[in-house]
C-alpha cells in the first residue's frame, strides 16, 4: 500500500503496520488489558445519528472555531503524543508543520523529541504544551517558565497518568517502561531494516524537555526512572491551584471524565477541558469520552472550553462531538498512523482528508459555521 491509496484512517493504520517494527507499532496501537475503552471510545459514536436539515444553501462551509483564545480553521487539533521520533524521524516537526498548514494548534509532550522552542519559533501556530507533575516543586515551577519564557499558547496538564496503565501488548515485545526487549520484540525490528537504516541516518533520539532535568545517560532506561522516581501521584487540587496562578494564562486539564471534577476545573481557574480517557490506555473500562460528554458540557460548558478526545476516526465523529458541545476535538492515533507511513506528508494527507470530509459533512448536514451543530442535529438510539 501507497500514501495515495490511504483513504481513511483503517488505510493508515495499515500502511504503519507494514513500515514500523512490531513493538512500536504495538506501542501506538495498543491500550490497557483488555483495550475494552480504547474499542468502546470509537464504538460509542455508534449509537448517535445525526439528523441531517436540507435546502439550507450551504454554499460556503466556515470549519473555523476559537478555543481557549486560539483562533483555529478546523474543529480538530493535533493532541499531543510522546515519543513522536520513534515513529518516524520527522517527528513533532512533521506534525507541526501539518498543522500549520491546515491552521490548527499542536501539542508537544513533556516526552517530546523537538524542544518546544526550536517548534515554537519555526511554526506560526498555536501550540500547546503537556505537561506532567512532578514530585519536585522547583522542576514544576522551572518548566512551566521554560514554557512560558517559550510563549507556548496553552498549557495542557495530564491529571489521568499518575501512574502508567497495564498496556499488556508492550509488556509481550518488552517495549514496556523501562524498554527491555524479548527475543521476540528483538525478531520484529530485525524484521523491519528499512525502519532502522532511517533512525540510524538521523539525528540522535532525545527528549530535549528533559535532559536538563534527568540523566538520560542510561538511555531507554532514564525514562523508566523518570516515571518511577520523578512523577508525583500525590498530586491534588491544590498543587494544580498553584500551578494555575503560575502559569496566568490558558491553562487545560487534560483526562477530565466527570462532573464534578469539571466544576473544580472552573472553581481553580482553568480555561479549558479535555475530556479524555487517554485513548484508553490508562483505565481500561473507563466510560467512553464521547459518551460522558454531554454530562460535561451541561455541567460546565457556559463557563469553560470544554474539548474532547478519543476514537475519532471519521468527520462525522467529530460533527456529533460538536453537536453534543465539545468546542473542538483532540486527535492521536488519527496522525499517529500517517506520520509513522510518511512522516509530514501522511499528516498533511490525513488532515486534508479530515478537512474534506468535515466540509463534505456539514453541507449534508444543511450547516455553513460550526455554531449551527446543536442537539437538535443528535438522536440518541
């Protein structure tokens, strides 16, 4: 299979299993235990029809939103993801400049291969950082300053990974966290030169977020420690009060799936919210996001941007989370496939299949600007 014969994301997904080694692949592709939430987070859009209004004269389809101050051309946003190098050499810099082209915001993760510098100074479009706690105080405070020294738009927390899910898959290949190969994950890279020939031609793999901060002296390994030794569990309310009043600007959490946790977002000063189970891969059996949203919207959507994340694989998927609320919608796996088959060019192709569709869907939809989804569109089965 060839980039031009990717249609829709099934396409992608399969280009990336012929081009990655085993593990890796299985290290985007999985989730925990028994990935019952990952499936149920696509499955969820299933049980919602929409109902389409015609001779509305749609002639010009507006796909603009604006969230968290972020003036966006399409509803969809790049979330962001860690270890982006692994997957292709490209990395976050591919995505960048995907996004840059088709207008919408990108997210870097503390686990980021491309310092947030280097991307904030080479893409002229919003970006968004994630961030995750750590047991000292001081690093939290000295990397939301690198951040905002950075002029990063958005500070994204990650409130659903105080500690890692069960994600059985990586544990099979020994891609787990800290990386120790089986026998059998070291057979699937063998299998895939190609793939190592491109990471060994490029720059050295490293997590420029980090290095100050961690000793990656012990490569792989340096990342096992970050999460067992550095992260904070213990972390509360009021630690992320602190961090709010720090950072004095757009500040998200991101892994919100119920109310009450959403009005304690607003109550501390939050701007935004992800609802998100993290892709399925931290709780499996978790509640879908899509199918908490509505609950969330009506608990806090007058007061904060609510956003949403997981199993968006279609536009017609993101139309039903904007008709239920969501101001725009969080995609992973979505670009994840097509940056590992082709690095800038998958995410470019799959963005412009996403804005096609988006435009495709909202004139049979009878809609010209986002602000015209509403319930009214909806049917629950």
């Amino acid at each position: 299979m060839q980039l031009r014969n990717c249609h829709n994301f099934h396409d992608f997904r399969q280009l990336a299993k012929q081009r990655l080694p085993g593990p890796i692949f299985n290290y985007i592709d999985g989730a925990a235990d028994d990935e019952l939430t990952h499936h149920r987070n696509t499955k969820s859009f299933e049980s919602c029809d929409l109902v389409p209004r015609v001779l509305s004269g749609v002639g010009n389809v507006d796909l603009s939103v604006t969230v968290m101050g972020q003036k966006l051309a399409l509803p969809v946003y790049c979330s962001p993801t860690a270890l982006q190098r692994l997957f292709h050499h490209q990395g976050e810099r591919a995505v960048a400049a995907a996004a840059a082209k088709f207008g919408t915001m990108f997210g870097v993760s503390s686990l980021g291969t491309v310092s947030i510098e280097e991307l904030r100074a080479a893409y002229p479009t919003p970006q968004v950082y994630q961030f995750y706690f750590h047991k000292d105080r001081g690093l939290n405070r000295a990397m939301l300053q690198r951040a905002k020294d950075a002029k990063v738009n958005i500070m994204m927390l990650t409130v659903d990974s105080i500690t890692g899910g069960n994600r059985e898959r990586d544990l099979r290949t020994g891609f787990a966290i800290p990386f120790k190969l089986t026998i059998a994950g070291m057979l699937q890279f063998a299998l895939k030169p190609a793939w190592a020939v491109n990471y060994l031609m490029h720059e050295q793999f490293k997590l420029p977020q980090l290095e100050e901060h961690v000793d990656m002296s012990g490569g792989a390994l340096s990342i096992g420690r970050y999460f067992t030794d550095m992260l904070d569990p213990s972390m509360n309310w009021d630690d992320v009060a602190q961090m709010v009043r720090q950072w004095d600007g757009q500040f998200c959490l991101k892994g919100i799936m119920s109310p009450g946790d959403a009005k304690r977002a607003v109550e501390i000063g939050c701007t935004g919210i992800v609802v998100s189970n993290h892709g399925g891969r931290q709780l499996d059996g978790s509640r879908a996001s899509f199918d908490q949203l509505a609950e969330i919207v009506d608990a806090v959507g007058d007061r904060i941007d609510v956003l949403m994340d997981g199993g968006i694989q279609r536009g017609s998927h993101v139309l039903k989370a904007l008709s239920v609320g969501a101001k725009a919608v969080g995609v992973g796996r979505y670009y994840l496939y097509p940056l590992a088959a082709a690095g800038q060019a998958g995410v470019e192709r799959a963005l412009s299949l996403m804005r096609t569709a988006l435009e495709r869907d909202m004139r049979l939809m009878g809609c010209t600007g986002i602000s015209q989804l509403t319930r009214d569109n909806l049917r629950f089965r």
